[in-house]
C-alpha cells in the first residue's frame, strides 16, 4: 500500500534500521536516531542503484513522489537519473568556478607582500585585457587555443609587452587553480610566449632631446583635449614621478602650505614612502586643478569611473595627438630631468633621492625618504623655474644654481 503522512509520522524509531514502502522503488527509511530518508533503488544497465531525495519532513511526501517520478522518467529515457544528476551539479559548479571567480581568490592570496599599486595595476590589467575574453569561461574548459587567441589580439594593438604580461599573469592564476583543485591541468604552460608572439627589440622608452623640449612644453600648454589629462602632462613634467605614481594622487597626499607632496609606500615602486617638494608652478596647477576634481578622491579619476584613476595610457596617447607618437612617453620626463639636472652639476644623490632610484630597507626608509629635502625643494624649484623659461622661449644657459 502507498504511504500517508499519517502513516509517516506516527512511524516511531526501532533498534534497527527499517522502511516503509510507497511502491516503485520508492521508500522512506526510519533508522534508530529517528531521522527519516526518502530512498529511490532502480537498476540502470543491470546494476543495482540506490538514490537519494532527501530527508523527511523537509522533503514532504508529495516532493518525495514528484522527485522520484521525474527519475523514473530519465531512466525510461535511457539515462541514469544519479548519473545526471552528477552532471547538472558539476555542471553548476563549474559555472561558479569562472576564470574571474576563480582570479579574484588568486589576487587576494598573491597580494599579501605586494604594494597595493603593483596590486591594484595587476587587477586593471585582468578586468581590461583578460576577463573580456575568459573572464565568464569555466576555468577547467579554458584551452590553450583560447589564451593564444586572447594574446594575440593584444599585440595586435600595439602593445606586445602587455600581451606578455597578461599571459604571464594567467598563468599565475591556472597555477592556483591546480594547486587548489579547481583543474587539472595548466593551458598557459602549454606553450611559451615566443611560440605564439612576434620577436620585439628591446629599446629604452622613448624620449626627446633637450633641444626639442621647448616645442614640447609649447604643445602641452596649447593641448586641445581633456584639461584634466593636459595638467596631468604638466604635473608629470614638474615633477618626474612615475606615471603611475602621478595617476594614483589622492587629495589627501598633499599639503600645498608645507609645500610638500607626500606619496605613502603602498603607492611607490621601491615600497618605502617618499616625499616630492612642490615648486610654486606645481602649487599653482594644483590649485587650478581642484576647482576641477577637488570634491574627489583622486586628482586624476577616470572618465569611465571616477573612483579609479585614468588609464597609464591617458598621457601617452594626449602626447600622441600632439604629434610625439614614438618621440615621447610619459617616463621620458624622468630621463630628462635626470639628464638636465646631472648636466646643471646637482648632486647625483639628490637627484636619486628624487627619482625614487635610492635602494631603501626597512630600516632606513623613514629616514630616507625625508633625507636632503631642503636642497631638493631648491633643485625641484629651479627644475620649475627651468620648464617655465623654457616654454616661454627665453635662452636659457644654466640654472641659477646647483644644489
């Protein structure tokens, strides 16, 4: 006889395990604790099978019945219920285990010794080049004809090195992946970057004569795009920071009375903080500036989303448009300054100190980041002082003196 939910609850436990038949195959099991399982047996291609529904009262005599039915007929189509069952779940799982799921664990494993900028332009990297392509993909189906596929289509934008990069990073995540069961096997290490990219030559980042920079300064000033990427150039060239350095201001770094830009360690390459002097010409940007982004966290957010900074490649493609594609990058002020400055007879420590070249240790850093500002402050002055002079076209043969 079929079963009733009278039946079922004033079923009372035994020293043994016992069950009460519904028919079909279909029986709820009462074991000595009291606890109530809803079982299916069925043979599939001659093999006894036992299937579970669930454990009563959570799973009502009625669901117990429309679950087993919908079983029994997936067995009368050929297919074993348990066996798809199986598949549905491991199907759902790898639909949870997407490559970004599955990267963004990675990222928070790996950032543990990292500065949040390496942290932070690593992840870009991911959502902009990455993701798009393989971002959604479960990561066990991910194969190495797609990551080639996904390489190649960002050196085909001119940007080899980052196409490098993005693969290596990959990697990394597959990497984790494996170690952490995810997958089986690695598709990244399937094949190497010169098995699938043009050979490139390596040269120094691009930068112009000194002769030439008075036409530069010029085209800066008269920059038709975006005012905020104009004074970005600007505050790059009063400044020689990194380009990452520059895009990742926030407000909160400066203090325009005490002259004084103050970069934490999390943002800086060498992991260690590092005070920059602002010039009167860098006071006066900035103030201009905050009538622009004063009410943000950073100085340079990006167009898209302005709680992240603009792109590295902002000030590159701005010197572009002006006409310095492949004469000029952002990193280029760097080797200016670096090269005027040292030519001026500045102490070459002082201007290392400024660069943020200085080997630092943990020890030393709280000194050193503060060491010679007085003589810093005078050669970023003169540095200024320089730039403004040489925009507006007036020769001239030296500064007013070496620090």
């Amino acid at each position: 006889m079929a079963l009733t939910d009278t039946a079922i609850r004033h079923s009372r436990k035994r020293d043994a395990p016992y069950k009460l038949a519904d028919g079909g195959g279909l029986y709820l099991l009462v074991n000595p604790s009291g606890g109530k399982l809803w079982r299916w047996k069925y043979r599939f291609e001659g093999k006894e099978r036992l299937m579970a529904f669930g454990a009563y009262p959570d799973v009502s005599l009625a669901e117990a019945r429309t679950r087993h039915a919908e079983a029994r007929r997936t067995l009368a189509s050929g297919f074993d219920p348990m066996g798809q069952r199986k598949a549905e779940k491991a199907a759902i799982q790898e639909q949870l285990n997407t490559f970004s799921a599955i990267a963004s664990l990675w990222l928070e494993h790996w950032k543990a010794d990292k500065s949040a900028q390496h942290v932070d332009s690593t992840r870009r990297r991911l959502e902009a080049n990455v993701f798009p392509r393989i971002g959604e993909r479960p990561v066990s189906q991910i194969e190495p004809r797609e990551l080639v596929e996904m390489v190649r289509a960002i050196e085909n934008r001119g940007v080899a090195d980052l196409a490098k990069r993005a693969l290596e990073t990959s990697g990394q995540v597959f990497r984790f992946a494996v170690a952490n069961g995810y997958m089986q096997r690695n598709p990244a290490a399937e094949f190497k970057p010169s098995d699938v990219l043009r050979p490139t030559k390596k040269v120094n980042l691009a930068r112009i004569d000194a002769s030439e920079l008075a036409a530069l300064l010029r085209a800066i000033e008269v920059y038709r795009g975006k005012q905020i990427t104009r004074l970005a150039t600007k505050m790059l060239a009063l400044t020689f920071v990194r380009t990452s350095e520059l895009i990742g201001a926030r407000w909160n770094e400066f203090d325009l009375e005490a002259l004084r830009w103050n970069i934490p360690a999390e943002r800086m390459k060498m992991d260690s903080p590092h005070i920059v002097p602002l010039a009167r010409q860098a006071v006066e940007l900035l103030q201009l500036l905050q009538s622009l982004t004063g009410n943000q966290e950073l100085l340079f957010p990006g167009e898209q989303d302005s709680s992240k900074p603009m792109s590295n490649n902002t000030i590159l493609s701005a010197l572009k448009r002006m006409g310095y594609a492949g004469k000029m990058t952002g990193h280029g002020f760097r080797g200016l300054a670096s090269t005027i400055l040292h030519e001026q007879g500045y102490n070459h420590e002082h201007i290392e100190l400024q660069l943020a070249h200085a080997p630092r240790n943990a020890v030393s850093a709280a000194y050193n980041h503060a060491l010679y500002l007085e003589p810093r402050a005078k050669m970023m002055q003169d540095w200024a002082d320089f730039l403004e002079a040489t925009q507006r076209g007036r020769k001239v043969l030296a500064f007013h003196g070496a620090a």
